[in-house]
C-alpha cells in the first residue's frame, strides 16, 4: 500500500461555497431584502420624524397675540376701601406697600382705579388713572382726583 492510495472512511465535510464573494456567503451578514441590505444605506433617525411633525413657534414669545405694551394694574374702589384709612393719599407706591399693585419688571407700574364695591371714605388719588363711573363715586363721597 503506497500513500497515494490510502482513502477515508468518510468524505471530509467542506462549507457550501456561493460565488458572491467574501468569507459570508449568501446575504454577507445583511439579513435578508430591503433598504438595510443595500449599499450605502441611510436610515433617518425616528426622532427627527417626530420633531418635523411639530408645529414651528414663530413670532413674538408664546404668545402672539400679547402686546408687548404694559398694561395699567387694575384696583377697585372696594379693596381701596377695605385697605386705606379716611384721608389718605392714594399713588401707586401707596398701593404697591398695601400689596394690591404688584411690581413689573422692578417697576410699579400705572394703575387704574375702576368702579367695583362700595366707597363711604374720602379720599385723594394721586398719579392714578380713574374711569368715569369711578371718578363719579370718588367725587360724589368729596374725594378728589390729581392728575
């Protein structure tokens, strides 16, 4: 018996060779079909869907609508009424340290004074802004108005 004649009792195993290439074989790795099998493939991130859905905030803060002017703070007859004792002076500052007008931006702003509740006191306003049915039942008491 020489060496060239010596055979296995059984056929050595051996991969299934597939003539696409590479050490893989069938899909490379890839799975199977579609985009994420393909060369070259981007896949958008989902996030960025979502936040391309999202309405765009445009214009001037939350708000749009809101004007950018500040508005007079608004006190009634009434809380004056309850706060202040008979003949005092009434300003804005006056009304900031009773707590009923609040600062805005580090500043006490103008104030209005309008016609809810029941005045009995006299009283004189100063730097204030009356309305009409208020200035009435301001001087109709013998209050006065400054301007």
């Amino acid at each position: 018996m020489q060496r060239h004649n010596i055979q296995s009792k059984t056929p050595r195993a051996r991969s299934i060779s597939v003539g696409r290439g590479g050490k893989r074989g069938k899909t490379s790795g890839r799975g199977t079909k579609g985009q994420k099998a393909r060369a070259g493939h981007k896949i958008r991130p989902e996030m960025r869907d979502i936040i391309k859905k999202l309405p765009k905030l445009r214009g001037r803060g939350v708000n749009t609508l809101k004007s950018i002017k500040v508005s007079n703070q608004v006190v009634n007859v009434g809380d004056i009424e309850l706060n202040f004792e008979e003949g005092a002076i009434i300003t804005p500052s006056a009304l900031h340290k009773k707590d009923l007008v609040r600062q805005v931006g580090g500043k006490i702003p103008s104030v209005k004074i309008l016609n809810t509740g029941e005045l009995t006191k006299k009283f004189t306003f100063d730097k204030c802004l009356v309305s009409k049915t208020a200035a009435l039942k301001i001087q109709s008491v013998g209050g006065t108005i400054k301007a």
